[in-house]
C-alpha cells in the first residue's frame, strides 16, 4: 500500500488484470461474461459484461476487504482528507442509513433538520432512533428550506443533552450551506457525533473555492453521492470517517443491509472517478463553474428569472453557497418550477434535474458543452416569450413546518387506515408523500396531516409534480395512525 | 494514384468524388475543416467530413436559399444570415441594393477565413460594407434580438454538431421574435429522401410549424448532398410564399441567376405525394 498513490485504481487495474487472464468462469453471475445473455451484451456492450463478476480472491470482497477494495478505499481516504472511506453500493441512502445506525440505537434522539432526504427518516424507521427537528430557516421570497441556523442548533443542543447525533444536510439540493464548522464545534463539545448528508457536495472535496467540506469541518460521517458530481454510475458512493469513528465497528453496520455481491461495475466506476476527480478535479470544476455562472448570468438578464448565488449569504442559515448549482427561481414569470421543468422538457427536449412549486435546477457538470447551455438559456427565455403570465395566485410556500405526533418508526409499523385525501387532516399520517426529486417529505410517518398539507398536495399534484411514498399510487388516499 | 474524398449518405450508401489534391486541412475548435481541388466539381469544402459546398453545384444552394424570400418579402432591408461562413448567401444578398444591412452570425471564424483564401466563388463579398460579421453561437445571438429583421436565413451544416442548436424550437422561437411583424424565415431543411434524413427533416418541420403561422417546404436539385433532392423551410409571419408574390416584380430587378426564376420559384413549393406526407404526419 505504501507505494500506491492517487494515480493508482486498485480495483480498476485487478479487473483488467482479470480480463487478461481469461479465467473460466464456474461460478456467479450466470451470464458468464455476458456469452449467456447476448441481448444484454448487444446492448451494454462486451467489455462492461465482461467485468460484470463476482468477489474472488484477485478482486477482495466488499463485507471484508483486505487487498484491492481495501487499497482503494485507502486511496480515497486520502482524496477525501478522512480517516477511512467505505465503498458503498447502494447508493448514498445506504450511507445515510448506516451513518445513522451507527450513531443510534432504538430509542436515541438525533437532532436533524426536517427538511432531509426520505433516507434520512427511513433509517429513523429502521432503528427506532427519535428525531429531534430543527426548522430550518425558510426564504419566504424564494420558498425554500434554508440551512440550519447555528442559534436554532445550539437549542436543540440544550434541550436535549443525551441526543445522541447532529445530523446536517450540507449543501441542500439548491446549493445552500450551514455553518458546518461551527455546529460540529457546538456538537462535540456536548459529545455528540456529527453525520453529513454530503449527497450535493463531492466537488467541494475536489475543487477550489468551493465552501468547506464535511471532513475539513471535522464531522464525523459525510455520506458523498460520487454518482452525482463525481462521475461514477448511478447508485455509487461514498461513506467517509473522521478519526473518532470506529471503522471496523461501521463495516459491521454497513455489512447489516448492503448486499453481499456488490457490483464490480459500480466499484470500478468509484475507483476511476476518484483517480479523476483526484488527478484532475480542479479543472473540472472550474469549468463547471464558469458553465454555471455564465448561466447564471444570461438567465438573469432574460428578466423574471431569477438565478440565485452567493447574494443570498446571510451568515447563518445560507452560510455559504455552491455556485456549481444553477437554481431558478421561476415564479415571477407565472409559472411554477414543475411547470418551467415540463414545458423544458415536452417543448423543447431539454431534461432538468428537478422542478418544485417556485424553482427548477439545472445540474451541471463538466459533461456539458456550451452549446447545450445556449440551448437551455434560450429555451428558458422562449418559456417565457411564450407561456409567462402573471404571477398572481401562485402558491410559494415550499417547506411546510411539520408536527411530529408520534416516532416515526412506531408510526410505520402501527396499525393503520386509509382515508380519502381531503378527510384526512387531522390525524396522524403512517407513511411518507413527497414530490421526487428532490425527495424531501411533505408528510413523514408519525406526523399530523394538516388542511395546509392537503392544500399543499393538491397544488403540487395539479402543477404535475411527481408524488410518492404512499400506498395509494394515486396519492388520493392516505394511511393514517388508527 | 487515384485520390479520393467519401462520404457515407447512409451505413449502405457512398458518395465519393475524385480529389485532384487536397488544399487545406485544419481544426477549429469546433470542427476539422478541409479543402480540396477535383476535376469534376472544382474546388469543395467538407466539414468534420460532410460535404458543404462545391463550386459546381453551390449556385443551386444559394440561389435557392436567398432569392425564395427576398422575392416574396416586398422591402427586406434588414437581414440576418445565420451560418454560412462560405460567403455564399452574403453574395447573393449584396445583390439587392434595396438591402441596407447584413448581420452574418457564424460561429466559427476559422470557415470564414478559410473560405475567403480558397473560396473565392463564394467568399467574395465580405467586404460589402452592408455586412457585419459576428462570430458567436447563432442561438446566444438570436435571443438578444426582437423586432429587428425583415428576413433570417438559417444557413446551417447538420442536425449534429456544432450546428445542432439552429435545428431546435428554441432557436426557431428566438428567430420569430427577432423578425419584424411581417418577416420570413428560410432555413435548409435537410433531405426527405433516406430515412435518418427524413426524420431531422420531420422533427425540424414540426418545430417551425408550431412556432410560426405559415410554414411551407420547398425543394431544389443538389447533386452533391446525400440523394440530390433537397428541402428548404419557408416559415413567415405574414406572406404566403406563393400567394404573395410577385414574380414580375421581381423580374424587374435584373437579377441574374442560373437556377432560379418566378416560374421555378412557384414550382418548387409543388412537392412530391411522399414528401407532402411525410410533412402532413408531422403538422
């Protein structure tokens, strides 16, 4: 291990190697380097079904590393700055979930903001662990769920010494950070671990300027989507470890539900985009920004638009901005952020990554060209020309304080009803809604069901939000507590 | 030794012609560009491999693209040519002393440059001071113009590559707002003949269609691009193509041509049943 440095990819050279022996294959996967499945080879290609095989001794074994898999995860221990960097292979949820099994057992308080991804609160249904929420702060002119102010933390703090967690999500999916250092400060000093949703963050690692990482603000855990602006294949990540996390102890946890036959595909693909990223991520998120911010700049001179940025630090709750992340505002032009992501998409052949009730994001990345930016600015500018009206009567409220009535996990697994929609408020819901992306619950189970939800399911159901999370498929019921 | 440039019109169908020898080859940012001397079509210019012009068969092209409209519009005076670093359109255009000015917004300055030292058939007109060149994406360009010309001809390479965005209904709304109340529109509209051709042709009928209210399709013979049989958009604000014009009128300029005439011009939006359908399904 010694010897091997960023340039290397241990599990990336031991499949070639593997390749090159041309090994006869007598055990899983059945395909038997894709000879077995030629439709699936046609369309995915020899050289990935060749590579789509089992641990073996060349190539380790995730739920126990000890060569290639552990060398890499060395590797990008290093990259990341942490004291230890797991594998993950089911996606970043996995991470989140075994960050917070690892903090709690049945029954521990965490202290979390509302506004976390449905991972968050399923690994609460997993454990039995108790929220403690946060409100996050909300801008009322753009509608959105804030950072966690440190003040709002530090009372939780007080009021619940024995929690056991902090848990922060840092940047949110619209590009906005806490004050991380100082919260970690506040949560170490009353001896409680720190974990991160870092899902939004893995070029603050590898960038310049960008705003401080989980691991430099000395968290404990950050869980690091490296499929997102990383470059590795859908459902890859990361969990990485501060030093005063026992590693052997969080294998343990992680080995509870990730898979025995972690896909070689995956763990290639973090692998080489670690060496990347690693060996090049400056440039690449140079250039990402300067994609980002000329965007930024022709959206906002379209007018009605409005593209925001680091403007909008105010030291707390927006203690810093990802300016990678190209958010709009969308509602002064009289159409909701879905909608905008619709039209983009039915109109003009443009896929974004999500759109809410008053904004849609962009995702970019060093994949794009400008000419695809031209594309989108002008598509946005055509929206408007064409669809913009007034902005009257568009509802802006997109973070809805909760109120928590019952733990989560009691309210998952008790008994249950389903009632119609719009005679549900009043009780207590059992299961989640959200509109995915972004996949932050409107409603989460053990929560009271309010007309001001209800309300706020049928906008978002009627603007053409994509809802999930219940039973009912057609979000026209919902299960509640009995 | 025999030389010789190919091109694939489809994976089962080549078009090759002889090269005398090859005059220029470089890369621009965006593109390789190369040119080359035959015996049988002078000299011609490829781009990333594709054929662009040649000097046998350009008149066709530009006669078409240019004439169409200046011949329908009553006063075009401000005009926005998008593409066409060859000169070709510019050309014609200059023809038009009514023309008071020419915006040219072609994305790559290395076409222009090296058309004007091996193209001189077309490049021959830059220096009208009616004309104003712009290197820029065409799509960034349009979306800062409104109400501003009389007559956009989008003189675009493919549906791919760097010219992919003059083929998208982005583009195709930025252009109906930078015109006047009464503008035209003509772009090349790509080949009804084989198939992949056929559906861009569609897919880029279906987005003028929707952004402007007329929109016709008419066609010209050109033997270098893949089948000889061409189409051109023709989408306005305000004219017919047919039905407002006036041939005579036109006559009366004195333009020479060697393709185009008032009695081609209403003949040439009569289409094939095939083409008329494969147009109808998308309308």
């Amino acid at each position: 291990m010694a010897e091997l440095s960023q340039v290397d990819a241990p599990i990336y050279d031991a499949l070639r190697r593997l390749r090159r022996m041309r090994v006869v294959p007598f055990d899983v996967p059945g395909h038997k380097r894709g000879r077995g499945n030629m439709e699936l080879t046609e369309f995915l290609g020899e050289d990935c079904m060749s590579v789509d095989v089992n641990s073996m001794k060349p190539l380790d074994n995730l739920c126990h590393p000890v060569s290639v898999i552990r060398d890499a995860e060395r590797l990008a221990a290093e990259a990341f700055g942490a004291a230890n960097a797991f594998f993950m292979v089911g996606g970043t949820t996995s991470a989140v979930q075994s960050m917070i099994m690892y903090a709690c057992k049945g029954g521990d308080k965490i202290i979390m903001p509302r506004n976390v991804h449905r991972s968050a609160i399923n690994a609460l249904i997993l454990t039995g662990a108790v929220p403690v929420y946060v409100n996050p702060d909300v801008n009322n002119q753009l509608g959105i769920a804030l950072g966690m102010s440190v003040a709002q933390v530090e009372k939780a703090i007080l009021e619940n010494p024995d929690a056991k967690a902090v848990m922060v999500n840092n940047p949110t999916y619209y590009g906005i950070c806490s004050d991380l250092k100082k919260i970690t400060e506040l949560a170490h000093a009353h001896g409680m671990l720190v974990l991160v949703d870092e899902a939004h963050g893995t070029h603050f690692y590898f960038g310049e300027d960008f705003p401080i990482t989980a691991m430099a603000a000395g968290a404990d855990c950050a869980s690091v989507s490296m499929h997102k602006s990383g470059g590795s294949l859908t459902q890859s990540s990361f969990l990485v470890l501060g030093e005063r996390v026992n590693a052997d102890y969080m294998r343990q946890v992680i080995n509870l539900t990730q898979t025995t036959s972690g896909s070689y595909l995956l763990l290639s693909s973090l692998d080489i985009s670690r060496k990347r990223l690693a060996l090049s991520g400056r440039e690449i998120f140079a250039k990402t920004v300067e994609l980002a911010e000329y965007a930024r700049k022709e959206i906002n001179d379209i007018g009605g638009y409005y593209a925001y940025s680091r403007e909008l630090i105010n030291g707390d709750s927006i203690y810093d901005f990802d300016v990678s992340k190209l958010s709009i505002y969308t509602l002064p032009i009289g159409l909701a952020g879905i909608e905008v992501y619709d039209l983009l998409r039915d109109e003009y052949d443009i896929q974004i990554e999500f759109g809410d009730i008053g904004n849609i994001l962009a995702y970019i990345s060093v994949g794009d060209r400008p000419r695809d930016i031209e594309r989108l600015i002008s598509a946005l500018a055509e929206i408007k020309r064409r669809f913009g009206k007034s902005e009257t009567g568009m509802l802006t409220q997109e973070y809805i304080s909760p109120i928590v009535a019952e733990r989560p996990r009691k309210a998952f697994y008790a008994d249950k009803r389903s009632l119609p929609l719009d005679e549900a408020a009043g009780h207590i819901c059992s299961e989640f809604v959200m509109c995915y992306p972004p996949g932050i619950p409107i409603l989460a189970p053990g929560e009271l069901i309010t007309d001001e939800i209800i309300r706020y399911i049928r906008y978002a159901k009627e603007k053409g939000c994509q809802m999930t999370g219940t039973e009912d498929i057609n979000i026209e019921h919902l299960n509640v507590l009995c | 030794m025999e030389l010789w440039f190919t091109e694939r019109h489809t994976p089962n169908v080549k078009f090759s012609i002889k090269v005398d020898h090859q005059l220029y080859s470089g890369n621009s940012e965006f593109q390789r560009i190369d040119i080359f001397d035959s015996k049988e079509f002078g000299r011609f210019l490829t781009l990333d491999g594709y054929m662009m012009l040649t000097e046998k068969d350009e008149f066709i092209y530009h006669e078409m693209i240019t004439h169409v409209p200046m011949a329908v519009h009553p006063n075009p005076k401000n005009i926005l040519v998008i593409g066409a670093g060859d000169g070709g359109v510019v050309r014609e255009l200059t023809r038009y002393p009514s023309v008071e000015s020419i915006d040219l917004v072609e994305i790559d300055e290395l076409v222009v440059e090296v058309c004007k030292k091996y193209l001189p058939t077309t490049a021959c007109r830059f220096g009208d001071p009616r004309v104003h060149v712009f290197y820029e994406d065409g799509v960034k360009f349009i979306r800062r113009c409104e109400d501003m010309y009389d007559v956009i001809i989008v003189d675009s390479t493919d549906p791919f590559g760097p010219g992919e965005g003059l083929f998208t209904k982005e583009f195709y709304g930025s252009c109906f707002k930078a015109l006047r109340e009464d503008g035209i529109m003509v772009n090349q509209h790509e080949s009804p003949f084989y198939d992949e051709d056929a559906a861009a042709m569609q897919r880029s009928h279906k987005r003028i269609v929707e952004s402007f209210p007329i929109s016709k399709v008419y066609q010209a013979h050109i033997p270098t691009y893949p089948s000889g049989h061409w189409l051109f958009g023709f989408a306005s604000k305000k004219y017919h193509p047919t039905n407002d014009y006036n041939g005579t009128k036109w006559s009366m300029k004195g333009i020479k041509t060697r393709y185009y005439n008032p009695r081609l011009h209403t003949g040439a939006f009569a289409l094939p049943n095939y083409v008329e359908e494969l147009l109808k399904d998308v309308e």
